[in-house]
C-alpha cells in the first residue's frame, strides 16, 4: 500500500525499489558482468548503497542525473555482458525519468485521496454530517443490484406487452452484465475501499471489498439512460432520474465507501454500458428462435 497515493498495489514503492534495484545494478553492471548479474536479482545491500551515496535517493538521483552519461559509460561494457543487459540501461532512462503522465497521475490520486477523506462526511455515526448516514444509506439501497433485480423480475412478470416485456428482460440483461463486468475490473485493479469505511453494506460480493470502480455508479449511470431512453416519463421525473443518479454517486463518498475517482469511472462505465447494451439488444421474437433453436 503506497502511504502518498492509497492504491492497494505496491506499485509505487515497487517501482521505486526497483528503481533502485536498478541504478545500483547500472553501477555494478559497469565493474563486472558477475556483480551486475548478482545486484540485477536483489535487493542492493547497505554496503554498495552506502558506496552509491549512503541512501537510496541519492543512488536514484545519481543514476538519473546523466542520462547520456549512463547510458555511453555502460554500452562500453555492455559489449562484454550479453544481450538481455544490454538493454536495462535504455530501460532505467525511462523509469527513471518520470513522464509527465506518471507525474499527472499521481497527483491526481492525490488529489482523489484528499477529496475523499475531505467528503467522506458521513463514514461514521459521529462524523460531521453523521446525522444524515440513515438518509445515505437508503440511497445506497436504491442503487444497489439486488432491489433492481427483483423490481425488474417483477415488472416483466407483470408486463401484458411484449413490448414491455422486451425492455424489461434487456433491463435485466443488463444488470447482470453490470455486475459481471464490475466485479471483473474490481478483480483487476483491487483498489482498497478507503481506510475510514466501516464494511456495514447491505448483500456484497467478496470482490466488493475492492472499490474500483463503484458498482452503484456504474448501476446508476446505465439504469439512468435506460430508464430516460425506454420509458416515456413527464419533465419533472426525467429530471428527478438525474438527481437520483448523481445523489447515488455523491451517496458513495460520503459514506466513506469510495474515493472520487471511483464513482467518476463508475459513471463512465455505466455510460458506455448501457451503449454496449444497446448495441446487443435482445429482441423477444429474436430470443424466443434462439430458445427455439436451443430446444
Ligand atoms: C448482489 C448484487 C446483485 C450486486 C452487488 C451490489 C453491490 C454490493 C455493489 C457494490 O457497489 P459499490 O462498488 O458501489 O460499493
């Protein structure tokens, strides 16, 4: 867990030990093949750091300080080493110059992470705006995939048009694609809810320990458009479908339940769901050849 930036990956300080890894090995590489090979696959010891310039800062500032210079000085004694070394040196050069996007990113994760913990007003009964956590919670519920399952089951149970029927059974279709989707990219990018989440959510998945990107958004953006585009409802409600869904997506960080970043990609992907959804509709007559064909 990186301390500064609060992604659960040790990218960060994997990047930057590896990048250490690295320049105490560039320093090796250019003495003997045998050292470079041995510092290549481990940690530097005290001992050669102390011999870089007693920290590893120092040592990383001093592999970054002359590109060029790195790069001349261990080419002459790259032709006595192989191939596969040959190329770390090129590599260094860009981890450890960091690019404008990396510097980018990483402020804006920052940036998330201030948010957050600034928004989270009602993570606790105690917190700031704790009084309103009940009032949050509901709206957590309202959002969440459980109750739009059920409502939508029922509403095609209901439905006495075929019409109706098709939108509702693409509707469903579509919340479990949510959930199948969200919960693969939760998987990958395993991003930690933030610390001051209390886990007191109503029916979740194991991978929903993961926060990256808010189910709930990602729901209430693509329910959102499905809902504005498929049913024929009165100015004021359209409207009210649209504050509902940002009041989801504000519901999730002042419950402590996300950062910033996660509810903004949550509603983007939700966005370009719903697109996905469209693009695959399934129509009644066209469902009924395929049972056909499957019966
Ligand atoms: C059980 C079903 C059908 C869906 C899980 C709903 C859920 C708990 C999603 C997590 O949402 P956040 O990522 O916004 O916390």
């Amino acid at each position: 867990m990186c301390p500064a930036l609060g992604w659960n990956s040790e990218m960060t300080s994997c990047a930057d030990r590896a990048a250490v890894q690295r320049a105490t090995a560039g320093h090796a590489f250019s003495q003997s093949k045998n050292n470079a090979g041995r510092s290549l696959n481990r940690t530097p010891s005290p001992h050669l750091l102390q011999r870089q310039g007693s920290d590893p800062t120092s040592a990383r500032l001093r592999a970054s300080e002359s590109p060029t210079r790195r790069r001349g000085s261990s080419s002459a004694s790259a032709s006595a080493t192989g191939p596969q070394q040959q190329q770390l040196p090129e590599e260094d050069c860009m981890r450890l110059n960091p690019s404008f996007a990396g510097i980018a990113l990483r402020s804006l994760l920052a940036i998330d992470l201030w948010m957050s913990k600034r928004l989270g007003v009602c993570a606790e009964e105690d917190s700031s705006w704790g009084s309103v956590r009940p009032l949050m919670k509901i709206i957590e519920i309202s959002g969440h995939g459980i109750p739009w399952i059920a409502v939508t089951l029922y509403c095609m149970w209901k439905s006495d048009s075929a019409a109706g029927q098709e939108i509702m059974l693409n509707l469903l279709l579509a919340l479990l694609l949510d959930v199948v989707l969200v919960g693969i990219v939760k998987a990958l990018v395993r991003r930690r809810r933030p610390s001051h989440n209390r886990m007191d959510m109503f029916a979740s998945f194991s991978v929903d320990r993961y926060s990256f990107p808010s189910g709930h958004a990602t729901r209430a953006a693509m329910g959102a458009r499905f809902l504005l585009t498929h049913l024929v409802l009165a100015a004021p409600v359209r409207v009210l479908v649209l504050l509902w869904a940002v009041l989801v997506g504000l519901s999730r960080v002042m419950l402590g339940r996300h950062n910033v970043t996660d509810v903004a990609f949550g509603f983007l992907m939700g966005y370009f769901q719903y697109s996905l959804v469209e693009a695959l509709w399934v129509s009644t007559a066209g469902l009924q050849k395929l049972l056909g064909v499957l019966g």
